[in-house]
C-alpha cells in the first residue's frame, strides 16, 4: 500500500470526518483527503490550528471544509448526538471517520500512573472514538462505501514496557475493530480498520523519542497512501484488519 498512487477524484463528493484534524497525521490526512476531492469536516480542541488547516485546503483549491472545535474528553453522548445531526444537516452524508485524536502524558511504569491519567487515556484513545463512531453510524449506513479508520500504535499491538496506559487504550481499538466488523457484516458497505502508523516524524514520537533525529524518520505525509487507500473505495474489501504502516 505504501506504493499506492491515488486517482486524483478517489474521495470526489464524500464527506469525511478528521479527529486530531489540526496537527501530526490528522493534519496531513486532512489535507490530502480535501487534495482528492473530499469535503472535510475537520474535528479537533483548538480552534486557532483548525482555522489553519482550514486555510490551507481552500489555499490549496479543496472544498470549503467544516471545523468542529470540540474536546474529546469532555465527550458525552448527547453533544456527539449534536455533533452527528449537524454533520447531517449542514454537509447532509458521511463517508468516513478517521480518528486521528489522541492523548499522551509521558512513558512512566504502571507503578506511577494515576487513576485519573487513565480515565481521561481511556476516554480521548478507546471511549471517544468509540461513541462519535456509534453517534454517526446511521449516518455512515446511508453512505453508498463508507470507511472507518481508527488510528494504532505499535506498542498497543506490540506491548512494552512504560507505554501504560495508552498502550492499553490503544490495543483496544483492535478490538473494537474486529468486533465492529463482526456485527456489521462483510456484504455491508461500511467498513472498520485499525490503522498503525509506525515511527513518524510528529510533536508525538518527538516526546516519546527525544534523541532522536526528525529527519531520520518519514513525515506524516509519507503515510498518506495508506490513508488514502482505506479511505477510498479500492479498498473496499478490507474489513477488520489491523494494519501497520511501513512508509
């Protein structure tokens, strides 16, 4: 998939919801998502870098996007309730989520993690992605091929040491996943993946990795025909996988 070469009209007349739509892999997704003919309804807590993603598509020649400045840890049922009827009612379908939101304190053993840190890495990670799935589902069905992305990580597929928390959050949406396919159906034409990006050049592995030289690692943009791929109808038969990114 790294080789994949999208037509340029692959997303043409689809709506698109981003989470993390303001940074990192959100950011890039986002963009080349709009770069390919998508509406893009771009989800994420700060305004200010959403209102520059915003100007960037419409720079770049893409159709006028959405911004939903909203905090996933603050997510209750009825406000992603709201969320999915304004979606429907401004941009009138939904093709596809891309969960690209997330939250991370710092890699510390188990034995120094709180309570609190976990609920709110359970509730950003596994939770909220969860419910602003299940809120846009009806939405989703409508759609004639609709995808959903929910974003990995290694060490939620490949569990080590001082990864806690998220990790555990993380390894959930593969879970999430499979069971969502499950209960969905392989004639349906909607679509459940977990999507691992791998070492990326982000503000994210920057913490993680702080020794570690940007520049030997591919930016977020080298993981875009993977986005791309999954997110456009040529991938139509792949349901339920979890699928690490090799850029």
């Amino acid at each position: 998939m790294k080789d994949y070469i999208p037509r340029p009209d692959l997303l043409a007349g689809r709506v698109i919801l981003v989470t993390g739509a303001s940074a990192g892999l959100g950011r890039a997704a986002s963009l080349a998502y709009a770069r390919h003919g998508a509406t893009v309804a771009l989800l994420a807590r700060d305004e200010t870098r959403l209102e520059a993603v915003y100007d960037e598509i419409l720079a770049a020649g893409g159709s006028e996007p959405a911004m939903f400045p909203y905090d996933l840890a603050a997510a209750d049922d009825r406000s992603l309730d709201t969320l999915a009827g304004t979606i429907a009612h401004h941009l009138k379908r939904l093709d596809g989520v891309l969960h690209s939101a997330h939250q991370f304190y710092s890699l510390t053993p188990l034995a120094l993690q709180t309570l609190e840190q976990w609920q709110t890495l359970m509730r950003v990670n596994l939770i909220a992605p969860f419910a602003l799935t299940r809120a846009c589902l009806p939405l989703l069905q409508q759609s004639p091929d609709a995808s959903v992305i929910f974003t990995g990580e290694t060490h939620g597929h490949h569990p080590a040491a001082y990864w806690g928390g998220y990790a555990v959050a993380k390894s959930g949406l593969e879970s999430l996943t499979r069971i969502w396919s499950d209960e969905i159906g392989a004639e349906a034409n909607l679509r459940f993946n977990t999507l691992i990006p791998g070492p990326v050049a982000t503000t994210l592995r920057a913490r993680t990795h702080p020794g570690l030289d940007p520049a030997s690692l591919p930016g977020p943009d080298a993981l875009m025909p993977w986005y791309l791929y999954l997110m456009g109808e040529d991938s139509r038969a792949l349901r339920g996988q979890v699928i690490e990114c090799q850029a």
